[in-house]
C-alpha cells in the first residue's frame, strides 16, 4: 500500500506577494480564455455571428495557440519569462477588441483576431510554468501549484456564470472589451521572477530563423528525454485526452440526448467533473502521496470510469459520479506533475519542456474528436468507448512500470527513503 504524508501547516503560499501576483495573473488569462467560447456563443444567439462563423473563429484561436506554444517555449527560456507572459498577455488583450469589430462585419477580421489572442493565450503557459519554479520556492512549489490549478478549475465554473450575468445588461461587444481587459491584467500583474541565466546576452546571441527556432526547441525535447519518467507520463496524459477525453467529448452529448432523452444529464456530468477538480485541487493543496507519481498515474487512470459509465444503461447518478471521480483523478495527476517537472527538469530548459507537454495535451485533443467522431459513425460508439475505457486504464499502468515513475524522479529511485521536500 501507498504511504502517504500531508504537508506541513503554516503560513499558505498565497500570503505570498508575489506569488499572489502570480496567481492573479493566470487566474484572470483562465477567465478570459474560457469567457471568449460563451461570448462568441451569444453572438450566435443574437445572430451577430452564425454557427459556422463561431467555428471557424474558434478553430482559428486552436492554431493559434499551438503555433505559438513551441515558439514561446524558446523565446522563454532564450529571454526573460516574465517579458514573455507580458507581450502574450498584451497581444491577447489587443488582438481581442478586433474580434468585436469584425461582429456582424467580416468574419475573416475575427478569425485573423482569434489566432493573435490564441497565439497569446499559447505563448504565456509554458512561461506561466517557468515563472512560477523562478518566484516560488521548491519547498512551497506543491502548494502553488495547486493553488493555481485550483483557480483554473473555478473559472470553468465562474467565466460562463458571469459571462451570462454580464450579458444581462453588457452587449456582447463590451463583452470582448471586457475580456481583453482580463488579458491586460494577466500581462501586467505578474512580478518578475529571478533568472536562472543570463537570458540577455543569450538572447543577443542567438537569430529568429526556423532552423535556430526548431534547434533550441529540440535541446527541450532532449531534455525531455533524459527523463524517462516525463516520456511516460507524457505518453499515459496523450493516450487518455486522445480517447478519453474526445470520446466522451463526442459520446457525452450523444448519450445524454438518446438514453436520457435530455441535455440536462451533459450539463450535469461536466459540473461534477468540474467540481470533482476541484475537490481534487483542494486535496491536492494538503495532500502529498509519499509515492507520487504512482498515485498521480493511478488518478490519471480514474478518468477512464467517464468513458465506462456511458458504456450501458446506468442511473444518471452513477455517470454523474464516474464524472466527478475523473474530475478529481485528473489533479491528483497535474499537480504532482507540474511540480516534478519544475522540480527535476534543468531551469534554463524548462519553458521547452513545459511548452512540449502543452502542444502535446492541448493538441491531440481536436486530433482526437476528429478521428473519434468518425469512428463512432464506422464502429458504434459502444465498442469505441469500450476500447477508450481500456486504453485510459491501461496507458497509467504501462507508464507505472517505468522505473523513475514512483517518484516522478530517477533520483528518488537511488533514495527512495529520503523524505518529500517540496510543497
């Protein structure tokens, strides 16, 4: 059995000033991110915006933030982090004005917008990450780490709640006003951090070409590779958003429509996998598995019960609680994960490797609403789920057999007594 042990009391990380900051920061380029879809969405309504536009706009932010994921990762490592999250911030924050103007006028405005503020949105995660293991202590970095988690999961509650209420008596243009306002507190709020290089000089020495783009972004994949734990995981965290997460994406809706015969069991189902999040972040805050990449692999795992539940006919109960026990798996895994990968990857690597962990998460999952819908229309959507609930349980199992996974660390493997430190 896994021991465990809860971090110690004292005073909380978001007492910190500058960690504060921090948190702000993200906390409000999280509402902005998940604002815009809801926004965009009561354009649809007022009919200042047609389904299709609504696609291809959104589409269109999806490109760019994974193009701008890998550059960003370069220029965060190559530069200062915290320079990255304020030019990311503020190209989101004046990119998003133009998506207004282009409302009931031009639809190619609004896509050309959208890819700038997703190209904002992409480039300030992996120096979000960066930033953090550069202003956080290590012994505290657990902690911060689910703190920030913590509020990602409150604005996938909060930002469609209040875009809703704002609606009220807010038109969608003063809206994306609004929304490029948040992106203008996520670039200028954060501190700056303390750099582990010179990343002046570094950077005074180095081109903008593709060729010296893509050279310094393999020395992250490198990296990456020097550390069998991350591929591992990496790999189980693309496997279950591949199946998984486009499964039930695609599945979900189609379930709750013919064997429930509303839309009410979807909107249902995704809440308690949000509030499971959170009840996951919140654990996550005291709560250290003395075996922590075992546990976080087997939360990972959990999500392969969302899946399972809409397999046969079950009480609308039982998908509600496979929903919000995967919910809560998935911070049990990102927690500790975000915090090894701070922890043992090199500093002046780590916006590439994180930056890499983003493209691969972020991306595979249209990837796999794309392939997955199809085969569902080929196979049934049974057999689908079936083979999805079975790759989710078996992805976290094979990465546990890596043998720097129990810890998320090779060098713990050497110790394997010495106590946790971090958070």
């Amino acid at each position: 059995m896994t021991t465990t042990t809860f971090s110690p009391g004292g005073r909380s990380v978001l007492r910190d000033l500058a960690f504060l900051r921090l948190w702000s920061g993200t906390t409000a380029s999280g509402l902005a991110t998940w604002a815009l879809p809801f926004v965009l969405g009561l354009a649809v309504l007022d009919r200042t915006l047609t389904a299709a536009g609504l696609g291809i706009v959104l589409a269109a932010r999806t490109v760019g933030f994974l193009a701008a994921v890998p550059v960003a990762g370069v220029l965060a490592d190559r530069y200062s982090r915290r320079a990255v999250v304020l030019w990311s911030g503020l190209a989101a924050a004046l990119a998003t004005p133009f998506i207004a103007l282009g409302l009931g006028r031009s639809v190619l405005l609004m896509a050309a917008a959208a890819a700038v503020a997703g190209a904002g949105q992409g480039a300030c995660r992996p120096a979000f990450q960066a930033l953090t293991a550069e202003i956080v202590h290590p012994e505290r970095r657990h902690q911060a780490n689910a703190a920030i988690t913590l509020a990602v999961r409150v604005t996938t509650l909060v930002a469609p709640a209040g875009t809703a209420l704002l609606a009220v008596v807010m038109d969608t243009w003063s809206l994306l006003v609004a929304i490029a306002l948040l992106w203008l507190v996520a670039a200028l709020l954060p501190p700056r951090g303390v750099p582990v290089r010179d990343a002046g000089e570094a950077g005074r020495s180095k081109g903008f070409g593709v060729g010296e783009l893509v050279r310094e972004f393999g020395e992250g994949a490198r990296e990456a590779r020097r550390h069998p734990w991350f591929l591992a995981g990496l790999a189980a965290l693309a496997a279950v958003i591949f199946t998984g997460y486009s499964a039930t994406g695609v599945a979900l809706p189609l379930v709750s429509r013919d064997s429930y015969g509303s839309e009410a069991v979807l909107a249902a189902a995704l809440t308690a996998y949000t509030l499971g999040a959170i009840v996951g972040a919140v654990l996550m805050s005291r709560w250290k598995p003395r075996s922590q990449g075992w546990a976080a692999l087997a939360g990972l795992a959990l999500y392969g019960l969302a899946p399972l539940s809409l397999l046969l006919p079950a009480h609308p109960a039982l998908v509600f609680a496979a929903y919000a026990l995967a919910g809560l798996g998935i911070e049990l895994f990102n927690v500790p994960w975000f915090t090894a990968t701070q922890r043992e990857v090199e500093p002046r690597l780590l916006a590439r490797v994180s930056s890499l962990d983003f493209l691969v998460s972020y991306g595979l999952a249209p990837v796999g609403l794309a392939f997955l819908a199809p085969a569902m229309d080929a196979f049934g959507w049974q057999p689908v789920l079936a083979v999805c609930a079975l790759v989710c349980f078996l992805a976290p199992a094979a990465a546990a057999l890596t043998p720097s996974s129990r810890h998320f660390s090779a060098a713990r493997e050497t110790s394997p007594d010495r106590p946790v430190t971090e958070g």
